[in-house]
C-alpha cells in the first residue's frame, strides 16, 4: 500500500477538548510572557501570581532534601511528613482535627484536589452547583468527568453572596455537590459563619458534598476572618477542602497543596493518585512541611502586610477612574473593578488594555455571566509594577 502523503487528515480529537474553552487566567499570562519574550514592556495583572519570590527558608528546606538523596516517589496519598505538618497547621490555624493518616492527601495545588475529589464523586450527568462568577476552571474540569456545571449567580447587589432562595432552586435529584471558594476569586468576598450556613443547610438538607476551595484562606484583610465550612456543626462528613500554599507562600511553581475530606473520599482519591499521577514530587512536600509545620514566619507575616498594602492602593486608584468603581477586598488579592459605567464591555475594555498600552488583565466575563462588566486585576505585583500600570490604565480609561 503506498504512503499517503497528499491531504493528511489526523484522528480527531475528543469531544471534550473540541467543547473546552482555554483557561482565561493561564492564557492571559502565557500571552503576557510571549510578549515579554518578544521585548515588549508587559505589566501583567493577569493570573494571581505575586512578586515575591518563595522565601528562603522554605526553599533551603527543599534543596537540602534533594541534595540529601529525597528524590524518589513517595507514597501516593504523600509523605507521612508532609501530612503530619498539614495536620499540625489545620488545628493551629483552622480549629480542625484531621487524621494524616485517614483524612489527608498531598495534591499538585488545589487544581489537582479539585480533580481527583470530583472524579471520586461524581458519576455523569451529575450536577454540580457552582458561583457565577468563578474561578475560571471550575465548569471546564466538571465537564471534562462529564458532570453538569449548574452556576448560580453571585448577584452584585446581594454583595456577591448566594441567595438562599436562589442556591435552593438550583438542587434537582442529579445535584450532587455544591463547590464554591472563599476567601473568593474573583470578588475577594470572605464568607462569615452565618453566610457558610447558607451552604450548609442546603447541603446536609439535600445530601450534598460541598467542595470548598480555601486556597486564600491565609490571607483575609481588616477585621474579616476566614472559616472553615467543615468545621460549621455536623458539616464534617460533608465536606472536601482544598488549600495549598501557591498564593499564600508564593509558591505557585511547586504545585503542591492538600485535600482534607472524610477517609472515604481521601481513600477514593489516592486510588486515583495511583494511576493519574503516583504521587506529589518527594522534595517539594518537604518544603511545603516546612511551610506549613511552623507557625507562619515573619518572612510570610509580613508578605502578607505588604500585600495588603498593595491592595488597598490599587483597588483606591482604580476606584478613582472615571466610570470604575472597586472597594478593597475582604480576602485574597484581587481588585473586581465594576467597569460597566464606562459603557465598555469586559473584553473589548481588556483587549484595549493589552493593545493599546500592553497591560494585561482578566474581563471579568471569562468568571462567568455575572461576570460581564467587570475586570480582574492582580494587585500583589512590585510597585514600581502597580505604579507603572496605574499610569497606563490613565490613559486608557479616560
Ligand atoms: N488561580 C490563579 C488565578 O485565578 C492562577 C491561574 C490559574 O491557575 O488558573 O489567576
């Protein structure tokens, strides 16, 4: 049979990847560094990526492990180590009680907690509840395990909490869990106890898991504090946490976090660690134990000062542009500018950002419908970096 070698038409590819849309957040900042690559002057406000750089004493702990002979995988639920220092960290600092032995396993950040629990929970066609706006992966990842995406808005004039009412009419008999992430990207809401019961009573009503993606958790602004739904009453059994240290340590190239969830889950999720991936790279749980094993150091405490430092000039400076309105806040880094008295939608506003003076930032509707009219802006960047960005929104939104 002779080679074909005219119009060479490969295999198609799934369904799934053909219905995927890419990630707005890892798309925007891999467009940024192209850019920079091609020697142009990038600020970038895109992804939630800091400044700084992991401190030092984390790293030492990490390199020392390497250059000491810890280069193999480890057990697929992590290093007893590692769990033990997570363990450690959620009494001090969460008021929880976890077994490392049965309740804990090592996740490549939060993304990989977020997989490896709805692939243990949900069969197709299950429906998972969700905010509108969210983090951008959230919808993409149920599809990709053939679960239902159901968002319910995060209305702004309800200060983008759930409305009761709301959260309730979106249960059907396919709903299986409800996922949301506070202290909240994109809004930078901090849910109070008596907002969390909300999630709460609909979910032990219905039987419901609840995802809580806590990835922020160590950094909330002012008076705000952050709760763990899992430990609200009788919310243990229900209950699938996802943290990690990409934010709070500024280690978002490790890609390590954890997952703390009833022994079922945790036992479902390392059967899937086995296949997906065997286990978190051997060195960077050690740095992560450093990490998280010690009450945070002064090198972590006052990052987190400066960041608020930084947030609450960013998000006044964009407050005071013409048509922009955004406050400060509760938690996380983010500024969700409220654009929509500019007239301007969220992405021609963004592609004018990037065009015209190479300032790169999230529209707000890549977080979903309630998402139009809004932009996403990073604000723990340097401040010569703020600074520099703050003059080019000047020009922009006039
Ligand atoms: N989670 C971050 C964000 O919302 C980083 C980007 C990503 O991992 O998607 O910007």
């Amino acid at each position: 049979m002779p080679m074909k070698t005219d119009s060479v038409h490969p295999p198609e590819l799934t369904q799934r990847i053909h219905a995927a849309p890419e990630s707005a957040t890892v798309r925007i900042a891999d467009l940024a560094k192209t850019l920079r690559r091609q020697g142009e002057d990038v600020v970038d406000f895109s992804a939630g990526r800091a400044a700084e750089d992991t401190p030092k004493p984390i790293c030492r702990t990490a390199s020392d492990a390497m250059m000491n002979g810890d280069t193999h995988q480890t057990m697929a639920q992590g290093k007893p180590e590692y769990r033990e220092a997570v363990a450690k960290k959620l009494k001090r600092e969460n008021a929880i009680d976890a077994d490392p032995e049965t309740e804990i396993i090592a996740t490549f950040g939060c993304k990989n907690g977020l997989t490896l629990s709805l692939l243990s929970i949900l069969n197709p066609g299950d429906e998972v509840i969700l905010e509108d706006p969210g983090f951008v992966s959230y919808a993409p990842t149920i599809q990709f395990f053939g679960g239902v995406p159901v968002p319910v808005p995060l209305r702004p004039e309800n200060d983008h909490r759930w409305k009761e009412e709301e959260l309730r009419a979106a249960i059907t008999d396919r709903t299986k869990a409800i996922l949301f992430c506070s202290p909240h990207n994109p809004t930078g809401v901090v849910h109070t106890p008596e907002e969390l019961d909300v999630i709460c009573r609909v979910a032990q009503e219905n039987n419901l898991y609840v995802i809580s993606d806590e990835i922020y958790e160590r950094v909330v602004w002012g008076a705000h504090q952050h709760t763990c739904i899992s430990t609200r009453p009788g919310m243990k059994a229900y209950s699938i946490t996802l943290m990690g240290l990409t934010k709070t340590a500024s280690m978002g190239g490790w890609r390590v976090g954890f997952t703390y969830a009833p022994a079922p889950v945790i036992r479902a999720m390392v059967t899937l660690q086995q296949h997906l991936a065997t286990c978190v790279s051997s060195f960077t749980q050690m740095g992560a134990a450093h990490a998280f094993g010690e009450e945070p150091g002064t090198d972590l405490t006052n990052m987190w000062k400066e960041w608020e430092r930084r947030c609450e000039y960013m998000t006044s400076e964009l407050d005071s542009l013409p048509g922009v309105s955004c406050s400060m806040p509760e938690g996380g880094f983010y500024g969700w500018a409220d654009i929509r008295q500019t007239g301007e939608s969220s992405e021609a506003l963004a592609e004018r950002l990037l065009k015209e003076q190479h300032v790169a930032v999230v529209p707000g509707s890549a977080f979903g419908e309630q998402g139009a009219g809004f932009l996403r802006i990073t604000c723990v960047k340097s401040d010569q970096e703020l600074e520099k960005g703050v003059e080019r929104l000047k020009r922009v939104i006039k």
